[in-house]
C-alpha cells in the first residue's frame, strides 16, 4: 500500500493553550466538524478500538483519523487500511498534544470533507490530560490489564474525560480487576463520564460506544 | 498499619538537571549507595514486580524504596508491607521526576543505612526517559498486553535503559505477543540492553532479574 501521509507537528508557540483550543473549537462548530481526543497509556488499545469504531460508522460519517506517535506511522497504516482517511502526526519527543498541534494535523485532515474528525493521542496517562486539544469530548481507554487502581493515580486523565472506555474485558478472568470497584474510582474522580466495557479484539460492547459517539456528533452538528 | 510517608517532592529550579544528575551519582558512589529507576507504563507491573525483588533480595541487601506517582500511596504501602523502608513521593502532577527531585526523596530515605534505593518512576513510557534521575542504572518493563510493537513507539525509554523485564508472560497464550519481535524492535533502540521475561504475580524469571541487579550493585559497590 502506498506510504501515509506524515505530518512532523511544531511545538506550539502559543502561551494561552486554552484560548487557542477554544478558537478551534468555535471553528469546528462552523464548520460541522466534530473532534473526538482519544486518549491512554500505551498499548491499551486506542488503534484496534478505532478499527472497530470506524468499521460501525464510515458508512454513515466521513471519517478522518490523526495518529500521533512519537515515532512510527504503524498506526496510521492499520487506520489507512480501514478504508479512511488517515494521517500520521510525529510530535517529535512531546509527550502530548496541544491546540496548536492538533489544528496542523486537522488543516491536512479536512482539507476533504470530514465530519467526524478522531485525534489518536500519544500514549500517556499523565501529560495528555493536561493540555485541551480544541476536541469537542474526550475520550480514555483503560485495559483490564492495567488494574482498576488507575483512576486513583491518574486524577487528572478521569476528571477531564467525557466517556472511559474499559478494554480488553475478554482477558478479565486471567487479571484480578474489579469493574464494581474501577466505576466507584472513576465515578470519584468524575461522577458524569459514561463507562463503557468493551473489547475491541472481539467487538463485544463497541456498537454502545459507537452509538454514543454517533449521538454526540449528531447533536454537535445539529 | 501505620500511614506511609509522603513527601510532595517540588518541581526542579535547576536548569540543568544533566549535571545535578551526575552530582547525585558522585555522591551516591561515595557513599555506596545503588540508585535503580524502573520505569513503564501505567500498569505494567512495576509495583508488583518489586514486591517480588523485594523479597529475593532483603536478607542480604539494605533496601530503600521511593513510589513516585501523581496521587495515592497505595504504593507505598505495598512496599511497606513486604518489609522495606518505603516512602511515597507525590509529584503534584508532575509526569516525571528529575534528579533533584530525587534528591529530595533520598535524602528521606537514605536517614538509614540503605545500599540499595529503587526510584518507582510515575506511570509514564514518555517523560520519564528524558530525564536522568541520577540513578545507576535504569529498567524498564514492557507487559505482554502492551503489544510487542512499543519500542518502534516510544524509542527513548529503550534507548536510555540498561535492562528490560517482559511482564505478565503467564498471559501470552491470550495476546498476540511476538517475543522475538519484541526483542529484535529493543535490539534496534539499544543493542546493549539486557531483556528478561519476567511474570512478577508467579514470580518465573524473577530470579534471573534478581541475579543482573545483585551484581550491578556489588560492582558499584566495589
């Protein structure tokens, strides 16, 4: 297949994150364009969860898809051969994306004409959280592998998601993880964010999170 | 039990933490202390796979342990549990620690007389590998559900440590983990690290991690 496309985004210059994630958010709204920030540690699943989701809805939606990696264009690829447009944004060592970065990635992604727009975050718990992309809701995966003591010690990445997502539930019985307790520690750090169990190897519990989803970009583009 | 220590470690006014890193070592050569970082994801098994040195390990070394995490001393108190001197740095959000931050949790825990100190570093494949922490040497841990493809992703945390443990290999029969893949991908960020498959919950291979570190210390100790 042919190669992605890769987008090496700049650092952004800009102090005032937020009002810059704001004024993309605003354009967005104009424009009909509805951005998920996908987000978690490495390996939790974000690709094979994106595969799954986009198999559900590029019927429906126009779909395009950033992979932001510090290095690699694998995921872009694996997104690519879904049969949507994807791109692969290098940060170039940073940990995350901000506002800015996210805009130089979109300005390549909607030159076409997309409606559902999906920012795969790096891998990282922490520094993601941190930093308002311009996305119109946030999404986090956790794995079961991971341990439901995660909320616990990842505040921040809980307290700023709209939906968490609970991967990898196939493998449950080889883990000691306690979904009861896991909702109660995300519940604590974000009483409104929706959980939804699922496994993306399988599929089982992904049509919930697509219809979610598929309710969200409605109403934003209404 | 009794409540753990925490120490709400402050970020860093040193710019140049390379040479505050190199200071710390100086020192810890003089006093003869072992300064291991382990780093990983979230939920790789860092705590648990210390849990299991631990024990390998107190009767013939003075332990130390500092748990760094952004929330929590869960942690902490596990170790305290297995019998070592245990305390619980918070970062206040910080994604990393630097040396003097470090600094800050040896100088709590090294009051004893500890030749072995291990940094639990926060839950983080990024940041952490940018910053020397003025350890001896660094590990990291890669879990079987992370996916084999993770050096190719996160290049410096391979490029900057000495030993990688492969956990949870009890699960490989569930996961579609490529072991020679993995080792070849580490391979190729840095040809001189050690790879050991460990599984920290049964405790296989856990030895032969134990047998590297013993004699990292004793040569540092020489």
């Amino acid at each position: 297949m042919d190669a992605v496309k890769i987008i090496e985004v700049k650092q952004s210059v800009f102090a005032n994150n937020d009002q810059r994630a704001q004024l993309l958010r605003e354009e967005l709204k104009r424009r009909g364009i509805f951005l998920l920030n996908l987000m978690s540690a490495p390996g939790s699943g974000k690709t094979t969860t994106l595969a799954r989701t986009v198999k559900l809805l590029k019927d429906e939606l126009k779909i395009g898809v950033m992979e932001a990696d510090i290095d690699s264009d694998v995921d872009a690829r694996v997104m690519a051969e879904c049969g949507v447009k994807a791109i692969q944004l290098h940060t170039g060592g940073m940990c995350h994306l901000d506002a800015d970065m996210t805009r130089q990635g979109l300005d390549e992604l909607v030159a076409g004409d997309v409606e559902l727009a999906i920012l795969e975050n790096v891998g990282n718990l922490v520094c993601p959280a941190e930093f308002d992309t311009g996305a119109v809701k946030n999404a986090a995966i956790l794995s079961v592998p991971e341990g439901h003591d995660k909320p616990l010690k990842y505040p921040l990445m809980f307290q700023v998601c709209d939906v968490v997502l609970i991967n990898k539930i196939d493998v449950a019985p080889y883990f000691d993880f306690d979904m009861e307790k896991c909702r109660e520690y995300i519940r604590m750090r974000n009483p409104n964010a929706e959980v939804i169990p699922i496994c993306a190897k399988t599929g089982e519990g992904v049509d919930r999170w697509a219809d979610w989803l598929r309710e969200q970009v409605a109403a934003w583009r209404a």
